[in-house]
C-alpha cells in the first residue's frame, strides 16, 4: 500500500520520493513511501500527528536524509547534493514553517531580507529592500515591515512566514500546517493566499495539513499518510470514491 | 553515569573544536559578529562596572579591618591591585558574563531550536552553526577580557573611595601606591587567560543551547546547565591556567 503513489510523469515531477525509509531513535517514521509531485501541482499530505507528515517536507529541503531510498527535486537527489548544488536547489524552494519560524531578533523587514542576501547574489540592497517590500503587500503587511515577530499575532505571523518562504518567488512551496492554531476566519485567508501564489505563479505546492476543508480548497491531489505509510494517493475525487472506512476518516469534510 | 559524563564532554569538546575552526573559514558574518560584540559587551558592561566597584569597597572594608592591627594599612591599595589583577577581576568578571550570556545563549539558542528557527536559517543554505554558534564564541573571547580591565578599573575605584572615606587617602598616592611593585605579569596573562573562560562560556552555552530538542523544557535545561557548567568548568580551568602562569612567570609565584 505504501508503493502506491503516483509513478505516471515522474520525468516531469518536481519532486520524487522513492520508496524513502526515515526512521528516529529505532521507531520508523515513514516506511518505503513513494509518490510524485508534478510541476504546478497542489499536493495536500493529510494523516493523523506524529505520522511523519512534517518529516516528508523537512526530507524535501534537505533538513533531514533518508535512512533509505530517493528523495528527488527537479530530478537532483537530495542525499548527492554538494552544499553549492543543495543551494540552487534551495533557492527555488520556500518553506512555511508550521510556527512560521521568524527570527526572533530581527524585524519582518530583516526576516524576508535574509533569504535574498544569502541565496540571491545578483540583487543591490535597493532591490532587496523592494522586493521585501512588495512580498510584504502581497500578504497585507506592507505597514508592518518595521515590527518584531513577537509584536505580531498569529495569523500575522504566519502571514509573514509565507512572505518570508516566497520573497525569492520559489518555483516549490512546502507547507507545514498553514491553518494551525488559527480561527476559521484567518485560517481562510492563508488559504486564500496560498490559491492566489498558485494560481498567479503556477508554484509546485506541497502542504501539510489537518484541515480538509482548506485542503479541499487547495489540493489537486492528496497523499494520506498512516502510520508511517501511504495509505492512499490521487485526486480528491478519486479518493472520495474508495470505499475505505480508515480513509475516509482523513478525508471526510466531517 | 561516568560513560554518559565522559560522552558529554567528549560532545562538547568536539563541539567547542568545530567552533574554533570554522571561526577561521568564511563567510565570518560580520554583521552578526557586531551584534554579539555589543550584546555581550555593552550589555554585560554595567553590571561588570558595577559588581567590581562593589567587590572593590568591601574588599578594602575587610582588608582595612585586619591591617590595621599591624599598622600596615599603607599596603591596602596593592593588596587591592593585586587581588584585582590577578583573581577577583578575571574570575569574578567569568562568572558574572557565565550568568548573564551562558543562560541568555542557552535558553535563546534552545528557543530557537524549538521554534524550527535554526531549520528556517538552514532552509536558506545558511549554516546556523556559523552564524549562531561561531560568532558568540569568538564574541565572547574577545569580549571577556576587555570586560576584566574594566572590573579591574572599577574595582580599584571602589577600593579607593572606600579608603578615601576612611583615611582621606589622595586619588595619586593611591594609585602610586597601588601600582607599586606590581608588573605587568601581574595584569596582562591573568587578564588574557579570560578569553579562555570566555571561550569556554560561549562554548558550553552554545553546546547545550544549540543541541537541545525537547521543547520548553529543553529550554529551561538549556539554561540552567549553562550556567552551572560553565561556571564550574571555568573555575576548574581557572586552576589550571594559574598554575600555566606560574610555570611561564616564576615570579608570580612567590
């Protein structure tokens, strides 16, 4: 069950996991999963906590190695990869971290400003400084890029954390749990402002999430994950018709 | 219990190790060397003025009270140059930046750690040990030493209004007599050996900061064992490097 992922158009996949083993102090986390995600598509990995959902995207940046088989972006396994290769490979990832992660010592203006001084050698500070600022009106904090992280709410923050992961304009965004610890409302609108980057920029998404309904929204395919396994992979619609009483559990709107 | 302390130390040393070379390698994050010069420099300076011009007053008040029973209160202001020089400002100076910058790095770092900071600034192809761990470590070296002169200068204030107070002793014949008979082995490799401490705080506190996965209350370890160890570590190694100084200037050993 846990092979079962999209092989079709893997030449044309961003990213390729390969029957990937990743396990923590003895305890398997993910168990030869395999599944790949074509360019411009929005995949939703869904499953209960501690499943290995945030392990898979940490596997695809490269903050974590597989214990065994291939974790593949833009076709570059990501275990081979020299720091100068794994860093044009980063320069087209962004990374929305479930706490959104903002450098706490440093202003929202500094925080989007980080990834263009390090992984985008050909910008002058003034183009920096414009293309923080027009990150940070693209998420409706364009008044707020003077403030510290701790001076912002939690939506706010996580607003900032997706300005943070797309200030290089990324060609891959990952997502780990976008809707965590947010109301309805405001968890609305990070999922509206994931649409538009999909929509405008045609970005390869992958997200995290516990929320069916926002993934619903977003994804054009899900990956269900249980027990360190792929329970199932496709589209919404095809998963809808599976008569699986364990999936339906994840998937079920309810 | 001893193969776990003896595999701790092995960590830390490895660690302190990395530390010490790559603060040869490039890029040396300039930016953020100036922002740990200042935090741990400027940030530690009142309270090193402040603990030395005390340490200076109750110091000649108990030095006074024993000599003046064999009328040789004329000696007070080398005693206090002395004792300055030598111990009280290098170790005093150790312990109080142990406090205040091993519990500050240890508990920032941790936060850091648990907030999936430090995996943010990795997602840029930045290296996090560089840029958090390397530039505290050479900051703190730097910084311990220049702190000393200035506890040392405090303590000598100290100890002069304390016996101006007392004696209307002037500020010159203090001073002279303070200076007397004092050479510069006296001041200058007790002053230098804390860079070790300071080498050895920035070390330790980064060790347990940087290493820590366990949450709030990997914080709250993070912290305590900074201090503790530090502390303990840099009065044990406070025994050793005088016992270097007297091998290297025989004459401080009288």
């Amino acid at each position: 069950m846990s092979d079962n992922g999209s092989r079709g158009g893997q030449d044309n996949a961003a990213i390729a996991f390969e029957r990937v083993d990743k396990g923590f102090n003895g305890r398997k986390v993910l168990d030869k999963v395999s599944f790949s995600v074509a360019r411009g598509e929005a995949l939703c990995i869904l499953g209960r906590s501690g499943t290995g959902k945030s392990v898979t995207l940490k596997l695809m940046i490269g903050l974590l190695k597989a214990d065994g088989g291939r974790v593949l972006v833009e076709g570059e396994d990501m275990a081979t990869l020299d720091e100068d290769r794994l860093a044009k490979i980063r320069r087209k990832m962004g990374f929305l971290f479930q706490s959104a992660a903002l450098f706490d010592s440093f202003s929202l203006n500094q925080n989007l400003a980080l990834p263009l001084h390090r992984l985008d050698r050909t910008k002058s500070r003034d183009e920096i400084k414009h293309a923080v600022a027009e990150t940070l009106r693209q998420v409706g904090l364009e008044k707020d890029g003077e403030k510290m992280p701790v001076e912002l709410s939690g939506g706010m923050q996580k607003r900032a954390g997706l300005a943070r992961a797309l200030v290089l304009k990324p060609e891959i965004l990952l997502v780990d749990e976008p809707s965590s610890g947010l109301d309805r409302i405001t968890a609305g609108e990070i999922d509206d402002l994931l649409m538009k980057v999909k929509t405008e920029w045609h970005t390869t998404m992958v997200i995290v999430t516990h929320d069916i309904h926002g993934a619903r929204k977003i994804g054009d395919k899900f990956a269900v994950l249980d027990e360190g396994r792929l329970l199932a992979f496709g589209t919404p619609e095809e998963l809808d018709d599976k008569q699986d009483n364990r999936l339906r559990q994840f998937i079920s709107e309810r | 219990m001893l193969k776990s302390a003896f595999e701790s130390i092995g960590r830390v040393t490895s660690f302190g190790a990395k530390a010490l070379r790559d603060a040869w390698l490039p890029p040396f994050e300039g930016e953020y060397l100036l922002k740990e010069f200042y935090e741990i420099g400027v940030g530690s300076f009142l309270l090193v003025v402040a603990a030395g011009f005390a340490l200076g007053v109750v110091m000649t008040l108990h030095t006074r009270s024993t000599l003046v029973q064999f009328g040789a209160t004329a000696e007070i202001p080398v005693f206090q140059s002395l004792a300055f020089f030598n111990e009280i400002g290098p170790l005093v100076t150790g312990l109080l930046v142990a406090g205040r910058v091993g519990a500050g790095n240890g508990a920032q770092l941790a936060n850091m750690r648990a907030t999936e900071q430090i995996d943010a600034i990795e997602a840029f192809s930045v290296s996090s040990f560089k840029l958090l761990v390397v530039t505290r470590v050479i900051a703190c070296t730097i910084m311990l030493p220049l702190l000393t002169i200035f506890m040392d200068v405090a303590g000598i204030l100290g100890g002069f209004i304390s016996e101006h107070v007392a004696s209307h002793l002037s500020w010159t014949l203090y001073l002279q007599r303070a200076f007397d008979g004092v050479a510069l082995a006296n001041f200058v490799p007790p002053t230098l050996k804390t860079a070790v401490f300071g080498y050895l705080i920035a070390t330790i506190s980064c060790f347990y900061g940087y290493t820590t996965n366990e949450g709030s209350d990997g914080v709250r370890k993070a912290a305590t064992n900074s201090v503790v160890i530090s502390s303990l570590v840099i009065i044990l190694a406070d025994v050793i490097l005088v016992k270097c100084i007297f091998f290297l200037f025989p004459d401080q050993a009288i």
